[in-house]
C-alpha cells in the first residue's frame, strides 16, 4: 500500500495545479484530506490489531478500500466538487492507513527473532524499490495518456510543449481558446494513473 500512496501523493497535487490552478502551497492542503484520514487510521489499526490480534481483516480492508478510491479518483474532472474529491481522499486514506503497517507487524508475529531482521529489511527494500519503480512506470501512463488525450482533445497543440511546461506553467503554455481542452486531457491522463 506503500506504493499506492507514493503515486497518490505524487499525481493528485498535480491535478491540483494543473487543473484546477492551484498553487504548489494550496495543492499540498489539498493533499490534508488523504494524509490526515490515513494518520488517524494507521493508528486506529494498531490499536484495532492489539484488540482483535489479527491483522488479516485490516489488510483486507486495505486492499478493498484503496482500489475503490483510486477508481473514484480516477473520475476527477476540472469541475469535479471539493466536496467530492475530499471524500474519495478519506476514503483512501482510511484504506491505506488501515493496511500500511500490517506487513511489518505481520513479520515481527509470525517470523522467529531470527529471521526478523533480515524479512525487515527485504520489506523496507522492496516497498522504497516499488515506489520508485512504479512512479517511473506511473510517469510513462501519464505522458502516453496525455499525448494520446491531447491528440483527441486539442490536435493542435504539441504533447512536447505541455510536458515541457510543468503543471503549473499548462495554461501559459497554450493559447487561452485550447486551455479546456487542454486540460481535459490533463485530466484523462491523471485519471489513466489512478486506473
């Protein structure tokens, strides 16, 4: 869930700016919603853990409640409520905050003393090597996806020369008559992240 959390991170402060205009401040208190819900969560889950003993259900949980709000996630628009994507955040953040730590507790339960410290530091390794992995694969959807959405939306205006503008320098980059459609597919190729 590691993952999945880096790219969330990663790609909705670019919708913020991109799309919806916000500032590289602004986008990361757009971001609260996700990070706040999936603290308290974490904590939740751990005390859930002690109560229950088993961490099964939670990571169970996880699974189902991360891949809901990515499909939500990927429903964004420029015109899609606050109210809307605040809601899909918390619902992720509960998701990912309810699994993020039961692969470390699972290997100080079930692993003898011995064999701990090395399945600890396969797991650190792996989740860090996943997240960049799959932030490169990430980046690769987003920039095929815009190419292709720029081509359907806005035919006229170069892929090269919005990728080269960053999010926050999109609508400057084009003219003012294309700027919807361009971040239309702005939008699309976010939302191909999140699928």
């Amino acid at each position: 869930m590691l993952i999945v959390s880096q790219i969330v991170n990663y790609y909705l402060p670019i919708y913020f700016q991109a799309v919806r205009g916000a500032s590289p401040t602004m986008s990361g208190v757009d971001l609260l919603p996700s990070i706040i819900s999936q603290m308290i969560f974490a904590i939740v889950s751990g005390i859930g853990v002690r109560k229950v003993g088993y961490f099964l259900p939670f990571s169970i949980a996880c699974g189902i409640l991360t891949a809901i709000s990515c499909g939500l996630l990927s429903m964004l628009g420029p015109h899609t409520a606050i109210a809307r994507w605040i809601g899909f955040q918390i619902l992720g953040g509960v998701g990912r905050g309810l699994g993020i730590q039961m692969p470390i507790i699972a290997i100080q339960n079930l692993l003898p003393k011995s064999q701990a410290s090395v399945a600890m530091s396969l797991l650190i390794f792996s989740q860090t090597f996943g997240g960049a992995l799959f932030l490169a694969l990430s980046q690769t959807v987003f920039n095929t996806g815009l190419t292709s959405a720029l081509q359907q939306y806005a035919p006229e205006v170069s892929a090269e020369t919005v990728l080269a503008a960053g999010a926050r320098g999109v609508k400057g980059a084009v003219s003012a008559a294309v700027v919807p459609h361009v971040l239309q597919a702005y939008t699309v190729a976010i939302n191909h992240v999140f699928y």
